[in-house]
C-alpha cells in the first residue's frame, strides 16, 4: 500500500504507477492541466523540450498509445524518433538492452517503450541512463493510460477520492488495469473489477480490490466504468466461450446502464469492439468519455515529458507562456 | 590413494549409526576402515587435522544439471562435478536433459567416460525416460541401466502421458530403478513464476500449485496400480506434500525432494523481475515454504536435492519472460540448509546430513551415505559454525547464476574425499 507522502516525488523513469504517491500522481495530473490549453490552439507547439531527442520505441503495434506519445513530444518541441519491431535490429536478434545502448550512444535524452514482456520497461529504466516512460509492458503496467484515464474522471466528476471505479473486463491481461488500480488506490478511491473469473486474475484481491460476479452488481456499485477492450484470442485460446456470450453476460448496454442509480461515467482505452464489451448506444452517448480521454491522453503524456525533463509541477504554466 | 589416511580430532557425525562426537575416521584401499577414538593409524597413514571440523559422509545430490553435451557454455561435467565437490557433494546424479538427451547407451558410456576423466565428484547418470524426452516412447532402459544409468526421467518435461507413466513405472521394476518425475500439469503450466498476487502485480503469468499436485496426485495413484518406484522431483507446493503424505500413510513406493531454495525463498524474490529467482518450480508462497520445511522434518519429504541448474549471465539478462529457468545451487546447498534449517533450530546438523546422504544413498540404494567400516571412503569435512558471504565470482561452477548473492551463510565445506581420495580443499 501507498504511503501517504505529501510531497510530490518523479524518480528518473515513469515505469508504472505502483508505489507513487497521491501527491505525486496528483502533481501530474495538476501538471497536465496547462498543456490542455496548446492542443486548442492554431499553432499547437511550445519549446518545452527544444533540443530534447526522444526516441518511440515500439515492439509491439500500436497505434493511438504512439500517436499520442508523438504529438505529445512534437507539441513540446522535442526531436522524435519512431522504432519499431518490424524495421529494427530487434528481428536480427539484438537483445533490448544493447538496442537500447546503441540508441544511447547517439545521445539521446528519452525513450518511450512498449514491448510485450512484463518488466521490460523497467529492465530498460534499470539500464540506461536516460529517462524511459512506459507505454505499455506486457500485462504489468500502462501508466499514462492510467493517468490519462484518471484525469478524465476528474474532469468529468470533479474529484478522484472517494469515488468508486470498476475495471471490467479481461483483467488477467490488462496492464492497464493495474495501472490504474495502483493510481486510482493512491488517490483515495475505490476500486473493483468485473468479468468472467476466468479472466480475473488469482489474489486480486490481496491488493485491496473487490470482484463482482455480474455486470448489473458492478453497475449498481460504481461511480466510473472503465470498459477493456476484449481480445479477440481470448476466445481461441479457451478463456471465454464466445464473444456473443461475454456481450449477454458482461457487455455493458443500454438497458443495463439504465439502471444504474446514478449517472454511472464510461470510460474505453480504446480501441473498442462495439457490440461486445460495450454497445454503441452506450460508447456514444452521453455518459461516456471515450473520446475526452483521447484527448486528455495528449496533455497528460506532455505533463511526463516535462515532468521527467526537469520541469516541476506548477511550472508549468509559465514555461509554456516563457517562449511562445 | 594408495596410502592410509586418517582424518584425526574431528567430530563425526554419521546419522546411519547414529553417531555424533568426536572420534577418528582410518580410511584405507577407498573404503572406510574404522571410526573410533584414538585411532593409531598405521606408520604411513596421511593425517588430516579435522579438530574443530565435522567429519560426516559425503553429501549426494540426485538432481543436477551438468549440461554437457550441447550446453558446455553453461556447465560442463568437469566444471559441475568440481562445484559439487566444493559444496561438500561425493555424488551427483545428472539429468539427461541435455542436447541431445541422454536416451542412449552410447551417451550414458560417454557421460561416465567424461566423469571419470573430470577427477571430480563421483557422477551418475540419469537416463531420459522416454526417446529424445518427447513423452512417445519409452527408451531402451534396460540398456541405459547395463551402460550404467541409475535412473530415468524426463525431467525439464513431466512425463506428461498417463499411459507413458503407467508403462514406465512397471518397466523400470526389473531393474530396480526410481522414475524420477518433473510434476507439473503442462495444460496448467505456460507461466513463468508462482501465480499468485505478486504475479498479479507484476504482470507475469502465473504457474498454479495445482500444476505440480495434480500430476503428483495422479503419480501417486499409478504407484497404487503398479508398485513401482516414483520418486517426486522438486517438491513447491502444499498441496503435493499433502498427497505425498497420503502415499506414505499408505506405504507406497514413493519418494521425494525439495531444493534448498523451496526451503526459504518465495515469489517475494521476483519483484523488480529478479530473473535470477525465475526458477521452475516457482518460488512459491510462505506458507508452501513452511509446509515444504514440516514435511522434510516429518519425513514425508525424504531427502535435499539441488536441482542445480547453471545459466549464462547472458541467458539471465533478458527480460523475465524470456529468461530460462533454473537456480545454481551445488555450491550454496549446504550453508543455504544450514541457513534455513539448523540455523533456526528447526533441525539437527545431524538431522541435515541425513537427508543430504544418508537418506539419498538409502532411497536410491546406494552403498555410500554412511561412514561405516566397508563402505566408500566418501567423507565431508566442514566446519558448521563458518560464516561466509555468497560471492558468485568465486565459484567452481561455469556459471553464476544466484539470487541470493551477498547472503550471509552458516556451514562451509573444507575437505571433499571422494574414495579415499582428497579431491577439494579449500584455501
């Protein structure tokens, strides 16, 4: 468990949200704010991170996590290099950590990574010197989804203590679930999960989280929904029958929601799979925020940037004035 | 060799004729000649000064990896069997899960070829269980064993066919030898530590306690249909010391081992994606590591086996998924057990050396284990009392392998004489 430390406390990496304070993850998100404001402008660039190289490195596909991550560094001015799997060395059998040193070697000040093994950020952070930010490692941890997630609860109902969150769906394989039950923990919130068992994953609980068998007890309970997507395989490889009975048996629709005593917020990480964890009317109406978090993804990922490039939270609202 | 040797001054401590006290140990021709006090050794015999040392027989360790053939660049039969002897080891019993697998009389011959040329610990080898460790076909084992195989297994695999297992464990009562059985659930396996909530945490698929007791379970009812000799690698889980409890009560022909780091290590190790605890089977919980420990007190484990399992630096530095498993152990074994067990007063020294050789010598039928008069001349001396830090630059083994290095252990080997014969001493 989180000790609550009030000061705000970023180490050199952002590798997961375990073990960060409120403070800190409160810093974060605080720092996000400011940068909101650049994406609505005509010109979306200020020169926070002039001169900063930041290498994209990808060995798993992705497409809204890197997008995001690059418009992220662009905007803040940063020189940006995408690496993936595919067109690397990684193929002719380079280990991760000399295809990191060989990056380091041209200098750079920051990567990005997403890779499919649990740890490999970290193994990276543990090894180089630059700043490495997790976009994803394996099923452990996807911190600025979290983040990102976190401030577009705030946003919408204006506080994160307190409030309870239920992460439904796959959670064995969500790196994003825990991502933000360990956030959501240490800010003061509630948190439970909701799928199949067979896709819950074993002393879930010991970390202070509760499961619900049904769909309609989750909906009953939560303040917040944070719908995961359900891959495909999960059915080929034996966890789930079938998709059409996850939809009738834990799909959140319409009718279900309805019900809810509240008006229960819908969150996605994208990208969904309508008509089997979520139904359209439900993606796209008017308790979902789907798309803010899109959007607050962006604001979110600059805040990291700056925050582990040295800037400190609170600064930010003049650096961006400072130069442009 | 040729010369008497008379180990002077030492306290013997000899578990299989219930002996602990100071007491002279004449060994003559590789055999032990007489224990006694005030031995007046014949004019020529060579003294070695055992006062403040226990003297005590050789320890035996039935599951080793030495890796050769096909994986020299970790271990190799001479490098394994000089780590064993450092750790206090007159005889190992190597797994033939090497490349290619030991399935052959050709390869057994040649693994004790190699052994004896290595001058180091006495080395046995095991037999694969089944043609290239596939699980089809059962191996010539009558051929293995007249090539001097003392055991089969396909170990690094279960023997994962019911049927397979049925037939092995009838076959192998003609000739007197123990199926040595990986247990682990290959429908349940495909994780890569203790499923559990630290797995939880940290991302990594987990590998459940049922995995291992449901195939000990089953092994345990073909023992029931079949009377042979299973003998139950690696003990992790509660759950099989449970059924393996039921197997005694009923006075099966069953067996079994826990490494020394099921005896104290948990899933713990793995935070941070600690790849030197990536070991199969997994670290588990505390409350497996008690439940292991109680039933090596209480004999329902019967004996300490290594599982030594050398891997490059290269091979351990990778991310945790892709990491092999195994733990180096034949140098820590004794300190790590002195450590966990006599340390903390839960078990005798006498107790320890029990079923680190005498208990692996009297389940597996070996004539050494014991410092009686006739037997092999294979003696440890040590001094239990030595404090010593693990530095795994300082081992004999090709490897390093250890996620406890920089620990503080208790029990250090000086002396290892295999037949008479000092072959270790330490500077």
């Amino acid at each position: 468990m989180n000790q609550a430390r009030p000061e705000f406390e970023l180490g050199k990496d952002l590798v997961g949200l375990e073990g960060l304070s409120g403070a800190t993850i409160t810093g974060i998100l605080d720092t996000a704010e400011p940068f909101k404001e650049i994406s609505e402008r005509a010109i979306k660039k200020v020169p926070v991170l002039r001169g900063k190289t930041i290498v994209n490195l990808f060995f798993e596909p992705s497409t809204r996590t890197r997008i995001s991550f690059e418009f992220a560094e662009k905007r803040l001015g940063a020189d940006t290099v995408n690496i993936s799997s595919s067109g690397s060395s990684v193929v002719k059998g380079e280990t991760l950590v000399d295809t990191a040193r060989n990056l380091e070697a041209m200098r750079i000040d920051m990567v990005v990574i997403r890779h499919s093994s649990s740890g490999a950020a970290s193994f990276l952070a543990d090894r180089i010197p630059s700043n490495v930010i997790n976009a994803g490692d394996g099923q452990h941890e996807h911190p600025t989804q979290a983040l990102l997630d976190m401030l577009t609860i705030r946003d919408r109902l204006g506080r994160i203590e307190g409030l309870k969150v239920c992460i439904v769906g796959d959670i064995v394989h969500s790196r994003v679930a825990r991502s933000n039950i360990f956030g959501l923990q240490a800010l003061g919130a509630e948190v439970a999960v909701c799928g199949p068992r067979s896709l819950i994953p074993r002393g879930i609980e010991e970390l202070g989280v509760e499961s619900f068998n049904h769909i309609e007890d989750a909906i009953e309970w939560a303040d917040a929904l944070n719908i995961l997507r359900l891959q495909l395989e999960r059915m080929s490889t034996g966890f789930i029958p079938s998709l059409r009975e996850y939809n009738r048996v834990f799909g959140v629709t319409r009718a279900r929601l309805a019900r809810a005593p509240r008006d229960t917020v819908i969150l996605h990480p994208g990208p969904i799979n309508r008509g089997v964890e979520i139904d359209s009317a439900v993606a796209d109406g008017p308790q979902s925020v789907i798309l803010p978090q899109v959007t607050n993804g962006v604001a979110v990922r600059m805040a990291v940037l700056y925050l582990l490039a040295g800037g400190v939270p609170g600064g930010a609202e003049a650096a961006k004035q400072e130069i442009s | 060799m040729n010369r008497p040797l008379l180990l002077r001054g030492g306290r013997v401590v000899d578990p299989s004729q219930d002996l602990d006290g100071p007491a002279d140990v004449l060994v003559r021709g590789g055999k032990i000649e007489a224990v006694g006090s005030d031995i007046a050794g014949p004019d020529d015999a060579e003294v070695l000064d055992a006062s403040g040392q226990v003297v005590a027989p050789g320890l035996i360790d039935v599951h080793v990896h030495l890796r050769e053939p096909g994986g020299e660049h970790k271990e190799t039969i001479h490098t394994g069997s000089h780590a064993a002897l450092a750790g206090g080891f007159t005889t190992v019993w190597a797994m033939p899960n090497t490349d290619p697998p030991i399935d052959d009389p050709a390869a057994v011959g040649y693994l004790r070829l190699a052994a004896r040329a290595a001058r180091g610990t006495q080395v046995m080898p095991i037999g694969a269980a089944s043609i290239g460790q596939k699980g089809e076909r059962m191996t010539e084992i009558g051929e293995l064993v007249k090539a001097g195989a003392v055991a089969v297994s396909d170990d690094g695999a279960p023997v994962w066919d019911t049927g397979l297992m049925r037939r092995l464990l009838e076959y192998t009562q003609t000739f007197g030898i123990p199926v040595l059985q990986h247990a682990e659930d290959m429908a349940l396996a495909g994780g890569v530590m203790n499923e559990g909530v630290v797995a939880t945490a940290l991302g990594l698929r987990g590998l459940p306690n049922a995995a291992e007791s449901c195939i000990v379970a089953r092994d345990i009812q073909l023992v029931e249909l079949t009377g042979g000799h299973l003998h139950v690698c690696h003990v992790s889980a509660r759950q099989s010391v449970e059924q393996l409890g039921m197997a005694k009560e009923k006075g099966l022909t069953v067996t079994s081992e826990v490494t020394p780091h099921h005896l104290i290590l948990t899933d713990e190790m793995c935070r941070g994606y600690n790849t030197e605890a990536k070991v199969n089977p997994p670290l588990r919980t505390e409350d497996d590591v008690e439940a292991v420990t109680q039933a090596l007190l209480d004999g329902v484990i019967d004996i300490i086996a290594t599982d030594h399992a050398p891997h490059t630096y290269e091979e351990k530095e990778q991310e945790f998924d892709y990491a092999p498993f195994g733990i180096n152990g034949l140098e820590t074994a004794f300190g790590l057990c002195m450590r966990a067990l006599v340390q903390p007063g839960r078990l005798s020294l006498s107790g320890l050396i029990d079923r680190m050789s005498c208990n692996p010598a009297r389940i597996m039928g070996l004539d050494s284990g014991t410092l009686r008069p006739g037997a092999p001349a294979d003696i440890v001396v040590l001094d239990p009392g030595e404090q010593w830090t693990v530095d795994p630059a300082d081992f004999r083994s090709r490897s390093r392998n250890t996620p406890i290095a920089g620990w503080e252990l208790i029990g250090r080997v000086n002396h290892t004489l295999v037949a008479g014969e000092i072959r270790f001493e330490r500077n």
